[in-house]
C-alpha cells in the first residue's frame, strides 16, 4: 500500500519506515493501523487494539508494538513477546528499533 502523506515531516517518515520493517511490509497490517492520506493513525489506538482481534496472536502483539511506536498506547509486554513470537518477528522488531533510535539520535543533535 501507498501512503501518500504530501505534508509529513521527515521524523514522521522515519517512523513509517519502522512500521513498515515491524510488520514486514504487510500491507494489510498497515491498512489496518494507518491513514493513508496523513501522517496518523487510522482511529484511535484504543480501538485499533480492539479491533485487532481478528489477527493472529503474533499479528496482534505486532500491531500492539506499532501502536507504541507511534504513541506508546499498544501496551505490549515483554513477556507476551517471548512466548508468541518466531524469530522473523523479533529480527524485524529488532531492525525497526534501531531506525527509532537513529531518529531519537537525530533529533537530539
């Protein structure tokens, strides 16, 4: 999917970027969190974790991990990570932190 967001900064790019690299490009996982014309999520994060009943459990954990990238409102613990995720789900998680991290290392200088 496309996201033709005309008006999004550079830090709000990046993010994408992680989404994008945390969901593995899935496109229905991203129609599912985001807008597709502006810089934000499709609905409110409450309801997006309400709705995500319909995905799988590993789905499910990494629409949570994305809504706390985007605002810290997934609520996804640590624990729920370690029983339900493969191993492409945390080289993905893993590769999405570190674009989150060159974005806070920019963003501090």
């Amino acid at each position: 999917m496309t996201f033709s967001w005309p008006k999004a900064n550079a830090d709000e790019r990046r993010l994408l970027d992680a989404l994008r690299i945390l969901v593995g490009d899935d496109p229905t996982l991203l129609k599912f969190l985001l807008d597709a014309e502006k810089p934000r999520l499709k609905r409110r994060s409450g309801i997006l974790r309400d709705e995500a009943w319909r995905f799988t459990d590993e789905e499910q954990l990494v629409i949570r991990a994305a809504l706390d990238f985007w605002s810290g409102s997934g609520h996804v613990q640590l624990w729920e990570m370690l029983e339900t995720w493969e191993p492409n789900h945390w080289l993905r998680f893993l590769r999405a932190v570190r674009v989150l991290l060159a974005l806070e290392r920019e963003g501090a200088e």
